[in-house]
C-alpha cells in the first residue's frame, strides 16, 4: 500500500472513530407522536442516528395527535399484545414509572446510564423521575416547560394592551380587548389543552407547595383554594374561542399569528412550532412570558424513551437511546423542538432566544412537575380528568368539578 494512500485510510479512519461511526445493519422501531410537524427535531436525531449506525433501516413509527392521546391508546394495545416496538417515548415521571415500569415491561438502563457517564450529565431531580426501586428506566431527550404563555407583541401593541402578569390581569385584559372588538382573546384547544390551561393556573393560585401537595395526598381537591381554581378557569373558557374542542394545539397557535387572539397558554414545544415551522423571530414575530401568576415556577415535563423487554432490536435500541443522551444528541434536537436539553453540558449557543431564557428559568425558578404531560400524576388520574374538563366546560360548575377531581384522586390513588 503507498504511503499516501495508507495516510488517507488512517484519516479516513480516524475520522470515522471520531464521529463515532460504527458499522452496523439491522433495523430499528421507534415510537412516538411526533408527526408531521412536530417532526423535524426527531427527524435530525434520526439523522444523526443514522449518520452514526450507518445500514440500519429506521421505521420512525408516529401517530398523530398532540401530547400522545392517540399513540399512548395504540402503544398500550401493542405491548399487551406483545408487539413492542424497539423504543418509545413515554413522559419522565408517572406515565413511564407508573405504567410500564411497575408492570414489569422495561429493562432497567441503570449500566448503560454508568457507562454513558449519564448519572452525572443529567440532574438529578429527571433521574429521580426516571427511577423506580433502585433502577433507571428511560432516557431523557429533553425538558420541556408547561407554563408559558404565548402572544404576538404587534397584536398587544395594535389594541394597547400589556402581557398580563397575573390571573386577574388576564381577566380584565380580556375585557378590554372584548371591548375592542377581539372576540376570543384566549387560544384555547382541545381538552388536553385546556388541562395545561387549568394547571397553570392552579399553579398560579396554590403556589408550588400547594400544587405538590395535590399530588402528594396533602390537600383535598375539595379544598377551597382548588375550587377557587375552577372559577378562575372557568373565567378563563369565557374569553377563550367556543370551538376549543374542534382545535389542536397549533390551530390554537395560529389564532395569535391570524390576530384573532391576543394570548395562548402552551408549552414551549410552542416555540419550536412558531420558529422551525413558521420561522418567526423570536421577541419579534412571537414573545412570551410566564403563564400568569406563575413566574417563580417552572412546570416542567421531560420527553424520553426507554427500553422495552422483548424488543426485537435491542442492540440497535440501545444504540439509539446512546445517540439520544449524548450531547450531539440533545444539541441537535432540542433547538428544533423548542425545549432545553436534559443535560446540564449542552451548548446554549446552539439556541435559539427562547429556549436560552428557559434554560436560565430552569436554574433558577422553583420546579414542579406537570400533570397533564405525565410528571406530576399518574395516567389514571390524567386521562380520568380530561373527563373532568369535558363536563365542567358544559357546565361550569367549580364545586362538582373538585368534588368529581377528588373522586378520582381517591380511585387513582394519588398520594399513596
Ligand atoms: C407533549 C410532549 C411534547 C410535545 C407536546 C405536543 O406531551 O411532551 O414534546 O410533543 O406533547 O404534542
């Protein structure tokens, strides 16, 4: 072999160790509700994925519908079945432990997080989230936050209002834009969320104690301060759209870009839609704030994904949830996506504006976990109270709302 030919090869090499690239084949299911345009983040991590494991054929399974309602109905339906897919994305906190840990379904990934060095890139607070007994189950890809607020600075300016910084602001806020001629101030979706509409302001109005002893058994949801919490949310539906049910996250989204509304209560995945998708500028074509009343706290949730036993492609999975803690990863996804990296070594400059003030929020604001995206309760309680939310939104009754919330807390257990 010549010498420059022999150079070329070692380089060639080289690079290859470098990027970490491995000859592989095989093939690799992931599972997850991110389509269409909630795709691009997860696509690039794909990419990588395959950029890293080249000759592996990824079947990036997805199915519609925002926060998982219609993936997690079919993902329980497979893994009964004993069709698990190779990987799937599950919340960080109850939704994973809570279902598919306690019943005995994942492999416990507490010597991949050692050989990884994870137990040290990711706080400690999401492995908690992630832990059951002793063991780790999944692999956070990101952290979201629930409680923000979303508005068009042009819009605000146009009918001479401000961001409102409490619940009561927004209220009266309402009325003057209703005054102004703007129907439906609030973008409001379907039920799912409408659920993060009412934890941030139960946030709001409990504080961070009181909304952890919620989940903790400590306070009745029959307590006056939560009832409190329907009223307010109650309000709240009057300034929203009547079609809220009829809509999904982004069709709520879009009614700020259209001027038809001045505010929207989503999570920051929010930020990933307006800027990947819509490419707006953040502070110009869209800004935000804290959900009212919430601004000392950060609602957070974490997307991950874990390990099922029986996957038909373990080593491929493995390989995959590799590619999804490390920092590449991460830095490749979350910018796309709208959240911040789980990891605490991840490179803000690769950030857009949003998502830099959510990683300072996250240092520095006190954390709770959510309840609609799986952190905070379990999903009996979660999808029971989407029952709640249909009923109240007919009726608007506060009282029977926290009684029939307390019923449900007693049958899932909440607290125990
Ligand atoms: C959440 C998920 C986010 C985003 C959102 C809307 O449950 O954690 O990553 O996908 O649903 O679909």
């Amino acid at each position: 072999m010549n010498k420059r030919v022999r150079s070329a090869l070692v380089s060639v090499t080289a690079a290859a160790l470098m990027a970490g690239v491995a000859q592989a084949a095989g093939k690799l299911e992931i599972f997850s509700w991110w389509s269409g345009i909630e795709a691009p983040a997860l696509d690039a991590l794909v990419k990588l994925y395959q950029a890293t494991y080249p000759g592996v054929n990824v079947d990036n399974a997805t199915v519609t519908g925002g926060a998982g309602t219609n993936a997690k109905a079919i993902l329980k339906t497979r893994m009964l079945n004993g069709d698990a897919p190779d990987s799937f994305q599950a919340h960080a906190g109850q939704e994973l432990t809570g279902t598919w840990v306690v019943s005995n379904r994942m492999e416990d990934l507490s010597s991949l997080y050692k050989s990884e060095g994870w137990n040290t890139k990711f706080p400690k607070a999401v492995i908690d989230l992630l832990s059951h007994k002793g063991g780790i189950y999944s692999v956070p890809v990101d952290v979201h936050r629930s409680n923000v607020m979303w508005y068009v600075p042009a819009t605000l300016k146009k009918y001479g209002v401000t961001a409102p910084t409490s619940w009561g602001e927004m209220l009266k806020a309402c009325t003057v834009l209703k005054a102004k001629g703007m129907v439906a101030p609030l973008a409001m979706g379907e039920n799912w969320t409408q659920q993060m509409v009412w934890e941030s302001v139960a946030v709001g109005i409990l504080g961070p104690k009181g909304w952890n002893d919620l989940w903790a058994g400590k306070l009745k949801f029959t307590d006056p301060s939560v009832v409190d919490t329907f009223n307010v949310y109650g309000k709240l539906l009057d300034c929203a759209n009547r079609n809220a049910n009829d809509l999904n996250w982004q069709q709520a989204s879009i009614r700020l870009l259209t001027g038809e509304a001045a505010f929207n209560i989503m999570g920051d995945w929010a930020a990933g839609y307006l800027t990947t998708i819509k490419n707006l500028k953040p502070g110009v074509g869209f800004a935000w704030s804290a959900s009212p009343s919430t601004s000392g706290t950060f609602i957070m949730l974490a997307d991950s994904f874990g390990l099922p036993k029986g996957a038909k492609d373990r080593a491929e999975a493995i390989n995959w949830l590799k590619v999804l803690g490390s920092k590449e990863g991460q830095d490749v996804f979350n910018p796309l996506k709208g959240s911040i990296a789980a990891r605490t070594d991840s490179d803000l400059g690769r950030y857009g504006a949003y998502s830099q003030s959510a990683a300072r929020d996250w240092k520095s604001k006190v954390i709770v976990g959510s309840m609609v995206h799986g952190a905070a309760a379990n999903e009996a309680f979660t999808s029971g109270f989407s029952t709640v939310m249909e009923t109240f939104g007919l009726n608007h009754d506060s009282t029977m709302a926290a009684q029939a919330t307390q019923a449900l807390a007693v049958q899932s257990k909440i607290g125990q």
